[in-house]
C-alpha cells in the first residue's frame, strides 16, 4: 500500500484518526503485516503520529489547516467511552475550564493514557450506567458527550467511589446553569449508581438553593 494512497483514502473519508482495522477495511486486499510494518516506517518518517497500540493519527491532513478536537481523540482512544465529569461540566461552563486532560466514563477497565494531545483518563462504570449521553460535533467530528444531569451524576459517584466528598462552594458550581437542570432526570441517572448518589445529589440541589 502506497502512502499516497493511504492519504488520499484517509483525507476523503475523514479519517484523520485511523486503526488497522479500518484500514482492513478500506483495503480488504492488503496483508496485515506488511501494513504494520509499513506504518511503523511511516511513524518513523513523521508521515502518521502513534497515539496509541493500533491507534494512528494521519498528520499531513491536506490543503485545510484541520485541528482535531481532544474530545474526539478520547472517544477513540478507548472505546466504548463517552466525555464526562470535570469535562463535561466545563465545556458546559457548570465548572470554571479544566486544563488536566479529558475525563470520560467507559464500560471496560478504568485507564490512563498519556500522548502528544495530553492525558486521557476512563472510569469504569456498570453497563446499566453506561447511559445519559449524546452525540454532539465539535470542528466537524462527531463526539459523544454526557449529558448535564448524566455528568453531574458522574462526577458525584466517581468522587464518592474515590472516597472524596465534593465541596460544592469550592467547585464554583454555576448556581443558574444547575437550576436550569431536569431534576427528575438527574435523580433517575442517580438510581443506576446508588442512594448515597441520590443523597449527594440531594445536597447540592439544597446548596444551590432550588
């Protein structure tokens, strides 16, 4: 498989973030191995970034100066995942901005990975609670993101699971972003987790005062 050929496959597609399993299927006709060690020439040659084991990012993305959301590249980095907790409540501006890497809730083990785009940490959840998100685009990817009430009801179950009690006032919570929130929604993501999420939940709706 030619590099020229490569690109021009990746580029019309939109496959600036690819696995060999993709290209398995864009080029049902290549060897596996030769394709491997072809990449690992390319990443050699600068020609692709390797952002993970069997993760790839084409870098020479054409004449348009494409910038590739962080929140894409968590989604794919580990799948399944969705965006979440600290994330999510800042790009909801619930939170003041973040700036330690992408926070994202995965059905598989909790991992960290770590790359030139910066850190990526999963949470592992239950199936049941692997719920409450939505695909939204973002620069023209699509992303799967958590919801308001989901991602707040994540990040109280992973504080509480971590043995932290939140401190709402040190969190800088938006008050009228939380008021605006569907309350009975947010309880009905609690009771996928446990009560004492219900009661954490319950006390930072006292706290806010609505």
């Amino acid at each position: 498989m030619l590099y020229l050929r490569l690109l021009k496959e990746l580029q019309r597609k939109r496959y600036f973030i690819f696995s060999l399993e993709d290209l398995a299927i864009f080029f049902p006709k290549g060897n596996k191995k030769t394709v491997q060690n072809q990449l690992t020439d390319w990443v050699k040659r600068k020609y692709v970034l390797r952002l993970k084991r069997n993760l790839y990012e084409l870098i020479e993305k054409g004449a348009t100066d494409i910038i590739i959301p962080d929140l894409y590249i968590a989604n794919r980095l580990y799948f399944p995942s969705y965006v979440s907790m600290e994330t999510a409540l800042s790009i909801y501006n619930i939170i003041p901005e973040v700036a330690f890497g992408v926070t994202s809730v995965t059905t598989s083990v909790t991992r960290i990975f770590k790359n030139s785009y910066g850190q990526f940490r999963y949470f592992s959840c239950q199936p049941r609670a692997y719920t409450g998100y939505r695909i939204n685009e973002y620069s023209g990817f699509k992303v799967a993101i958590a919801e308001k009430e989901k991602a707040i009801v994540d990040f109280l179950y992973f504080r509480f699971r971590a043995g932290l009690q939140p401190n709402f006032k040190e969190e800088r919570m938006d008050k009228e972003i939380l008021c605006g929130l569907n309350w009975k929604r947010l309880f009905k993501f609690c009771e996928l987790y446990n009560p004492r999420v219900t009661a954490m939940a319950g006390k930072l709706r006292r706290f806010i005062g609505c």
